[in-house]
C-alpha cells in the first residue's frame, strides 16, 4: 500500500502581504474619508462616555503590558 505523500512538502515560506484592496477599483477608503467618518463618530458620543472608554483601554493597556512583562521573564528563566 502506498502512503499518500504531502503536496505542499517542497512548498518555501511565504511572506503573508495581507489583502491589498486599494488596486481593486478603489474599494480602500482613503485616510480623509476614515479621518472624517471617526471624527462624526466621536461627535455623537458624550464627553463623559469618551472618558469612561479611554479610562478603560488605558487601563486594559497597562494591565497587557504588565502580562507581557511577566511571559518575557518567564521566557528569559527558561
């Protein structure tokens, strides 16, 4: 019996460069167009809410970074 052999064995790595949209007929929204939609978003929005959400990810951030910190040191003992 003949054991089936892997297709891709031979294949190289390959560099992902992501979907690049921007070739497609424009479908990519220019910086402008997120820059305006965003700022009409945050304008809705009430300052206080602004606060609680930028408290929030502030505080999220710190708390990765010191759980990044931590998997380093542990990486660095082994």
């Amino acid at each position: 019996m003949s054991r089936p052999t892997d297709e891709t064995a031979g294949d190289l790595p390959v560099k992902d460069m992501g979907l690049n949209l921007s070739g497609v007929g424009g479908l990519q929204e220019t910086s402008t167009t997120r820059t305006m939609k965003s700022r009409q978003a945050v304008s809705r929005i009430s300052r206080e809410e602004l606060e609680d959400r930028f408290l929030r990810l502030h505080d999220e951030n710190i708390l990765l970074k010191q759980h990044a910190r931590k998997q380093e040191d542990k990486i660095k003992r082994l």
